[in-house]
C-alpha cells in the first residue's frame, strides 16, 4: 500500500472539520466572523464593537459604550445579512446587541470635560462618515454617537 501525499492542508480547514466533528462549528465561526469583522460593520463601528458569542444561530456583539448600542440596532438586519455572506452560508438568524466595558479598571469619561473639543479636521472626518447616510434622522444620530466617541477617545488619550 502505497501513501500519495496530498501536501499540507491550512490549519483552519483542519481544524474546523475537527471542531465540527465534537459539535463546536460555533467556534469556528465565530473566529471567521471576529476575523471578517471591519469589513462586516465597517471600521468605525469595528472599533467599538465585538462579537463575543454565537449560540443558537445568534450572534452575541459587545459593545463599548452604551450609546452605540442605539446605533448598532440600526444594522442588525444589515450585520446578518453580511455576516451570512462573508461565511457562505446562514450561520445567523438574530443579533444581540450589549453594552459591555472590557477594560472594568478605566473609569467613565465625561464628554463635556475640559479637553473634549474636537478639532476641525476631526470634526469635518466625522461629517464626511456621515454624509452618506440619506435618512436624516438616522445621520444626525451617527453624527451624534461618532462626536461622542471620538470626544472619549480624546479624553482617553489625554490621561
């Protein structure tokens, strides 16, 4: 009996057939959708957000601060259909959006300190991400969100 050598195969493929095999496709899935992320939500929502979980065809994302949870509602049925797409098949029905702090030790920020204004070429940045928007109500809530993010970070920074 002879041995044909079919060359190396990737350690993702190797490893989700093992996975799928104990009944843990999840995590495999998970890892691709966490990998595939910036291009699912885009990278100003990538940055405030995670996916954390997926279990029972729903997917579990964390989020920084509560008023992106408000806004992440807005792509939930935008987020299941991309996140389907980028996997190929349908991993997801429902998304779960949660406000969670992954850093308990940094203490909330006030946006209206001292040091929070935010400089013309930030402020036009944030008008430029938004002006594709057409719902005007829907911008002026991401045009809201984003100044308040970005005002964080900036006190964030500072310290």
């Amino acid at each position: 009996m002879t041995k044909q050598s079919k060359g190396l195969s990737p350690i993702g493929g190797a490893l989700g057939l093992a996975l799928n095999s104990i009944g843990q496709a999840n995590l495999v899935n998970l890892g691709s959708i966490e990998a595939k992320w910036p291009s699912i939500v885009g990278p100003q929502l990538a940055g405030v957000s995670r996916p954390a979980q997926l279990k029972y065809r729903e997917l579990t994302v964390w989020v920084k601060d509560p008023v992106w949870v408000d806004s992440m509602m807005y792509h939930k049925a935008e987020i299941i259909k991309k996140v389907n797409g980028s996997l190929g098949k349908e991993v997801i029905d429902t998304v779960r959006i949660v406000h969670r702090m992954w850093a308990a030790s940094v203490a909330p920020e006030k946006v209206d300190a001292p040091g929070a204004a935010l400089s013309e070429d930030e402020l036009k940045r944030v008008d430029d991400a938004v002006a594709g928007v057409e719902d005007s109500e829907l911008r002026s809530t991401f045009k809201r969100v984003m100044l308040k993010s970005a005002r964080t970070e900036k006190n964030r920074t500072a310290r």
